[in-house]
C-alpha cells in the first residue's frame, strides 16, 4: 500500500469499527454515524491508500489482506489519540451544560451517562440558553449542551454537532390566580390578547424566542417585550410578579411558587432538544453521553412526535437528520 501523507483519524476509525464487526449497519449504530457516512468514509480511505481493504457481498464482509495488515497499525493510532486526548482531559471533566436547573431533559441524559462510564466525571453547568452554550463550546469552555439546534445561527451550527433527543410538549407558567390556571391544559387560541414571555432581549436565549415568534404568529398572541436580565429563580420569580406575564415554557418546567404550569394544546406545540458538542471532541465521557441519550429517548419514546404536534418545518428537516 502506497503511504499518503496525512490520514484522518475519523477514516481509520471507521475502518476499524467495520473490521471488528465486519458489518456496516452495526458499525454505524456502534459510531453514532449514518451507514451511507461510514461507507463513504471507508471508500476514501480505500482511495487514500490505493488499495482495497474489505471484500463486500450481499450476504458478507470480509476483510482483504490489505485490510489484514492494516488493522493492527490502525489500532495502535487510534489507541495512541485516545491516550493523548485522555491525558489532556485529566485537566478538567466534561462539562455538560443542562440549561436551568429543574429542567428533566439533560438531567436524565447526564444521569444515565454517570451510570454508563462510572469511571469518568461528567459535571454540569448552567448557561441558561444554547446561544450562549454555543458560543462557549466554540470557545473550548463547555463541551456539551442541550437545547434548539435549528435555532442557531448556520455560521454558530458548522462547528458543532447534534443528536436529536427529544420533541418536548410546550407549556405556558401562569399565576395560580389567573383565570386560565383553573383549566387542566390550556389552548393555544385562550392564550389570543395575552402577552406571553419568552425571553425577549435575552441574548442567552434568542432560539427560544425565535420559536415563540414562530409559534404566536397569526394566533393573536404577542410575546412580551424585553425585561431587565433576571439572574436565579428569586429575581425571576420577582419580575414575573411584577408583570404577570404568562411564561412559555415546557411541561418538565419546575412550577414557581404562586404558579402552575398548564401544558399546551389544539395543537401541541413541541420544543425540539439535541443533545450539541463541538465538532470533533472526542472524549470517551462524550461517548457515554451520545449512548445515554439514545437510550433514555428510546425507554421514554421522546422521539415520537404526536400526531397533529406543532413544530416548525426548519426544526422538523434538523431534526430528521442524526450525526
């Protein structure tokens, strides 16, 4: 085999992944990767060495000597990568940012991961909205985040990838005397006249009022103007008193005291949340991560949007594709 000046670590990883189970799809699912990614990975590495490293048929893979050769040097790159970055990442656990506490979404995931990889130390932080955690992913001082992905800016999103986790039901915070907190959920067209907060003015959090704009327009609901950055729950809390505002929000929103939180419906609107990184952060802790959130969406069936469910058609396309 010829030797190319430079080989991408991502090649030989998938080179190995479908060398071990010797099956493109399980390979895939293993690498968190679409099946026609991985097969395009192979292929250019296949063209990179000029040589054919795996026999495919319908019914089997196999590997080609050249793939017989290859696989132990590969494996040592990869284990030596994973060593570095390890080392490297002896400085600091991953952090995960989960938004707000008392929301249910990240703290499950980040939960699961703990259980999965006992041995490496996730630990959350709370940056209040993904435009603010973008930026700080970028900048290499978060590594994770959960929120809108469509929602970001195109130039913010082409350094970052998403898992989708979860299409959360939409709910609205109201004072427990308001006259629609006696109803058990709340339709969107009672909401008409109301000014609704969605974080107006808060640069932590435009994705979010970019989706109540979306979801407001031609109902007749406004979303509230700007009001001065509340920093904690009390001064929140506070502000809220003050305005009487109704808060969008969503059904696992810890209610406030002197409120409760009504879900939303006719029809349901629905928050999408991907679980964001940086790309190419490679962290066994990210890994753990990536596999607890499949698997807590799946035991809690995030995933299904219901039928009728609102979600804006940027969002649905996003949504649909997984890294």
């Amino acid at each position: 085999m010829p030797a190319p000046a430079h080989l991408d670590p991502r090649l030989l990883r998938a080179f190995v992944a479908v060398a071990e189970d010797l099956h493109f799809t399980r390979a895939a699912a293993r690498l968190y990767v679409a099946q026609q990614a991985l097969s395009r990975d192979v292929r250019r590495l296949e063209r990179e060495l000029g040589a054919e490293l795996f026999v495919r048929t319908t019914r089997q893979v196999t590997l080609t000597a050249d793939g017989e050769r290859l696989l132990p040097y590969a494996r040592r790159v990869l284990d030596a990568q994973d060593q570095l970055l390890a080392a490297l990442g002896q400085a600091r656990p991953l952090l995960v940012d989960l938004n707000s506490p008392g929301l249910v979404t990240g703290r499950l995931v980040l939960e699961r991961a703990r259980e999965l990889a006992p041995g490496e130390e996730l630990m959350a932080r709370y940056e209040s909205g993904l435009a603010h955690a973008a930026a700080e992913m970028a900048a290499g001082r978060i590594d994770a985040s959960f929120g809108r992905f469509a929602g970001l800016p195109p130039a913010l999103r082409a350094g970052l990838a998403h898992q989708p986790v979860r299409y959360e039901p939409m709910a609205v915070v109201l004072p427990e005397d308001h006259p629609l907190a006696r109803l058990p959920e709340v339709p969107l067209s009672a909401l008409a006249g109301e000014r609704v907060y969605a974080g107006a003015g808060n640069p932590r959090t435009p994705e979010w009022t970019d989706l109540a704009h979306r979801l407001f327009e031609g109902r007749g609901i406004e979303v509230a103007p700007p009001l001065p950055l509340a920093v904690g729950v009390e001064e929140f809390r506070r502000i809220m008193d003050r305005t009487r505002h109704p808060i969008l929000a969503v059904v696992s929103f810890p209610a406030m005291e002197s409120t409760v939180v009504r879900p939303l419906v006719d029809p349901v609107p629905l928050s999408p949340v991907s679980l964001v990184w940086r790309k190419g952060l490679v962290r066994p802790a990210l890994n753990a991560l990536r596999r607890a959130a499949a698997q807590v969406a799946a035991e809690n069936d995030w995933l299904r949007a219901p039928v009728g469910g609102w979600i804006p058609a940027t969002d649905s396309a996003v949504m649909s594709v997984h890294n």
